[in-house]
C-alpha cells in the first residue's frame, strides 16, 4: 500500500448458516469498513446452498433459470451459474437446487422415490445449452439416497433389470439392477466436484446409515437404501470407487458422479480457492477479513476460513475473522477475532439481525484493523 491510497481488505467470508449468505456477510463487512477502504469481495462456499452465488460473486457470470424436476419427479425452476473463469467457459451447479431437502416437506420425503435426475437435466442443460467446457458442482444438502443413478439416467446412462426394462435410477428400483448401458451416455467435460464429507458408499458409515435418517429413512429403509447401493456398486465395476471418502456424499451422488461422469472429488474450500484465484487476491490485499456463522472445531477440520487464514499467514497478510459465534479452539487460527456474543444477544435476534450488527462489529473494531496494518502478520 503506497502513502494516501486506501488500504485494500480482501472479504473472503463463507455463510452464516439460516442467517446470512456469503454474498450478505461480504456486504455487512464492506458496510463496517466504510469509504477509508478498498473492499474485494470474494465470497466463499462449500458444496451446499449459495456454492453457485459465490462462486459467482468471485469470478462475475450469470444465472440461468431452467426447468427441471425436484427429487420426487416434481416440475419446479433450478438455477445454475456460468462464467468465463481463467478462459473457460465454465458452469456452478448446486445438486440442492433441483434435488435438495428444502425443496421436499417432511411428510413428503420417500427416499426410496427419491432420485437425482434433476440433477442430471441441469448438468445436461450446461453441457448441450450453455456449453460449458467445464462444469463444478457442490453436492451439499441433497434429500437423495439414489447414488447418482437418477443422474447418470439424465445423461443417458440405461439401467435394467434382468428382463432388459429400463429403470428409473430411483432406489426402489435398484435393487432389482442387473446390468449398466453407458453406451448413450453424454459426452462430458471435466466434472469437479465440492465435497467435504468422506463417508464411503455402503456400510455403517455409508450415505444411508448415516444421512438416511435425516432424509426420512426409518431403520428398514437404512437397511434396504444401503443393499441397492450395494447392488448398484456391484453391477456398475464400481466397488473401489465407492470405498472411496466422498462416494456416501449427496445420498451415494459422490459415487455417481465419479463412476458415469467422470467426475472427480476436491474438497470445497480447494475448488473455490483454484476457481477464483484465491492466493493471487490475498498476496493483493493489505488485510484479509474471513469467518462463517461458528467458528468452532470444525473450522479446524479444513472449512473455508481455516483455509483462508493459512493462505493469508502464507502470505504474510494480517488476518482477522468474523462470526457469530467463537470457541476458544478457533482463536488461535486468526490475528483478530469479532464475534456478535460481543453483544449479549438472544442467539434467535443475533441470527435475524446479523448484517445490521456486523457492520457494527466491524466499525467499533477499526483502531484494531488499522493497527494491523501497520504491525503486520501478529505471531
């Protein structure tokens, strides 16, 4: 930073979960700093909702609305997202836009229905419309329990019983599985995929005994979901993928996706750091603002701002964070840590009233940035 320009804060926070999304946590902060700064927003995600607006956010682009189905075979609009990044024509996709829980009541969740064709129709759409040259998809918050069969259907994947009839990808139907046609199956480009969860396929740290339940799946349903995947692993050649961390993600769509796409698993704060350049904007920026709704123990476990701090320290940047809730775990991880417990609000008015607090956080707190500034990475 030269003497009288504006110091540059680089804004790389993630969601504070049911509250704010990234995009909103970004404004609430560029709001605190004020006009005596330079703000870069480059919002940050994992797989699941608001994947597609921040990946957006960082590299510019558009939505696209279209017409697909939910995880019930019910019609309803889906977006996705496409960009020209570093050259390539290039898709977001969230598999929660068309196949995720919120899009299906409790009362109304079958998983052995459910299925993740819309899913496929949105990939489908991005490769024959939009062109895409590659595409990345987060996989986060799916209400599916298919393996990505649903999806592999979309892309022209044929499964059929032992009779030769087709079946739908559901996994009702995939129990009676005895062979895989993929010879009508659509060209692709490289698929990458947002996943952070590394359960296997199958067993008793599978995507059905694990996410089953929360998904509508009653202890007979774990049993039976997890025998079709089974089947599903076995009939497609697919047994050393799905022992693979990731494969159980999304319902098995971790599985799908990399045995009838090609697809390969990068974990999410790895995707949006290589998609929006993250390193060359940190080395950029004089001091680098992250944080997500807790930061906790998990944080530690790799989460975006885990990420962004190592990637700052790297740097030599002064890193600080904001959140709305801290444990004691996280603190060392940043230079500075804001947190709305500051406030001695209700945990439901913090999480109503997040931006306008934020900004407040972050205005109150500028002797300590600009302090910052001047001393430097604090060890």
């Amino acid at each position: 930073m030269k003497n009288g320009e504006k110091p540059t804060a680089l804004v790389a926070c993630d969601k504070f979960k049911g509250s704010l999304s990234a995009v909103g946590v970004a404004e609430a902060v560029e709001a605190g700093l004020g006009n005596g700064w330079h703000v870069e927003k480059c919002p940050i995600a994992d797989g699941g909702e608001g994947f597609v607006d921040a990946m957006l956010t960082g590299a510019g682009g558009r939505k696209i609305s279209v017409g697909t189905v939910d995880a019930m075979g019910r019609p309803c609009l889906a977006d996705y997202g496409v960009a020209d990044l570093q050259g390539v024509r290039t898709a977001f996709i969230e598999m929660s836009a068309a196949s995720g829980i919120w899009r299906v009541a409790e009362k109304d969740r079958r998983p052995r229905e459910a299925t993740t064709f819309g899913t496929g129709m949105l990939i489908r759409h991005a490769v024959e419309e939009s062109r895409a040259e590659r595409i990345y998809i987060g996989i986060g918050g799916s209400v599916t329990n298919d393996g990505g069969a649903g999806m592999a259907v979309a892309l022209g994947v044929r499964f059929l019983d032992g009779d030769g009839g087709e079946l739908d990808g559901s996994p009702g139907s995939l129990i009676s599985l005895a062979a895989v046609d993929e010879a009508a199956r659509l060209p692709l480009p490289e698929l990458i995929v947002a996943c952070d969860v590394v359960n296997p396929l199958c067993g008793g740290r599978g995507a059905s005994a694990v996410f089953g339940p929360q998904k509508g799946a009653s202890p007979e349903d774990v049993t039976f979901l997890d025998g079709a995947l089974g089947q599903l692993a076995d009939v497609s050649h697919g047994g050393e993928i799905a022992r693979v961390p990731g494969a159980g993600a999304a319902g098995g769509l971790g599985f799908g996706l990399m045995r009838f796409a090609g697809a390969r698993l990068v974990a999410g704060f790895d995707i949006v750091a290589d998609a929006l350049q993250l390193a060359g904007r940190i080395a950029a920026a004089d001091l680098v603002i992250t944080g997500e709704g807790s930061l906790d123990a998990q944080t530690l476990g790799g989460k975006g701002p885990a990420g962004v701090a190592a990637m700052a320290r790297q740097a030599g940047k002064p890193v600080v964070a904001v959140a709305g809730r801290v444990e004691d775990a996280a603190v060392p991880l940043f230079d500075h840590v804001m947190s709305l417990e500051r406030f001695g609000l209700e945990r439901e008015r913090s999480m109503a009233e997040a931006a306008q607090w934020l900004e407040v956080i972050v205005r109150e707190d500028m002797p300590v940035l600009s302090s910052l500034l001047a001393q430097g990475t604090i060890e």
